[in-house]
C-alpha cells in the first residue's frame, strides 16, 4: 500500500490511528483494518505509513511537523511511488482535517469545505451520517439525539474529549468507507 496519507499519509492524525491521550499507532486508525482486508486476497501487502499528525495541505506541501529524509512529506510520498510505482497496490491521501478544524472555529466559510475531487473518494461523511439530523436516537446520558450528533458521540472523542479524532470504532467505519470505494 503506498503514497500521501494513509498508507502513505498526510492530515494524518487519523491515518496515524491517533487516540486522545494514548497518541499515534501507524499501524492502527483505519490503514489497520484496510491492511488486513487487502491481506485477504493479497497477504504479501505491505504497508508503508508517512503520516503525520497535525498536518495541513500547506505543510503537506512545503514540509512542517515531521522530518523525512526527502525533505517533505509530499516530496517523500513521492520519491516512494517512483521506487515502488510497480508494487503499490493502493494509496490513500487523507489531508484537510486540520485545516477543517480551523475552519470550524470560523463558522465553517464555504471555502473550507468545497469539494474539487478528481479520484476516488471514501464516502465517510455518510458513513458518520454527517448530514442527518433526523432521526434522533437516543443517547445515553443525552436524550435523544439527531443521529449525526450520536454517530460523532459513538466514534469519536468529540464527547468525551472535546476532540474530533475518532475512537477504535470510528476508525473501523472509516476503513469500511475506505474498503467500499475498493469493490
């Protein structure tokens, strides 16, 4: 598995499998469970993981929080898919989280979220129903809730934390979005 974020990563806190208070396992998030559903039909699949947590488009691009030998990260996703170009069998590119988040402090400005995609595109927004806000379910200790608001409670920390990072669970949804655009 190979290049940008993911198996090879970028925003990448949640290509890095970052839990609130128990910090980065590259081997986990959702690139963990990708790995292994890839491994059914592929065991020999690799995975390399140049994430790194707390990135933005712009560090992604002109280097920032983590060192790699290339220089960038973007610069050393790249050099790995030209040595490795005919053995990679999936990239995953998941950058913007941090820029989003700042954004939401902002209100949320349509030019945060405007989508100019040309690939292949895990649909998590309506695995974590981003968009429901009916039904409402209920919510232990809350009531009833628009089932977004329960989706966000149950796979993230966003509730217990005060942090968007998503929980074992939440990440295991975003590896099945992942592994649907696969099919």
């Amino acid at each position: 598995m190979g290049a940008g974020c993911g198996e090879k990563s970028a925003d990448c806190s949640h290509a890095n499998g970052y839990l609130n208070g128990s910090g980065d396992d590259p081997q986990g998030g959702y690139v963990g469970p990708v790995l292994a559903s890839l491994r059914t039909d592929h065991p020999k699949t690799k995975l390399v993981n140049l994430a790194c947590s707390g990135e933005t488009t712009s560090t992604l691009i002109n280097g920032g929080r983590c060192d790699y030998e290339e220089g960038s990260q973007l610069d050393q996703a790249v050099e790995f898919l030209h040595a490795h170009r005919r053995y990679t069998r999936l990239v995953t590119i998941d950058i913007g989280g941090n820029d989003i988040a700042t954004c939401g402090f902002q209100g949320l400005p349509p030019t945060c979220v405007a989508a100019d995609v040309d690939a292949d595109v895990a649909d998590v927004e309506t695995a974590f129903s981003t968009l429901a806000f009916e039904p409402t379910v209920p919510l232990p200790g809350h009531g009833d809730v628009p089932l977004n608001v329960a989706r966000i409670c149950q796979w993230t920390t966003m509730c217990t934390k005060l942090d968007f990072h998503a929980n074992p669970a939440g990440y295991g949804v975003m590896a099945t979005a992942v592994e649907a655009v696969l099919d």
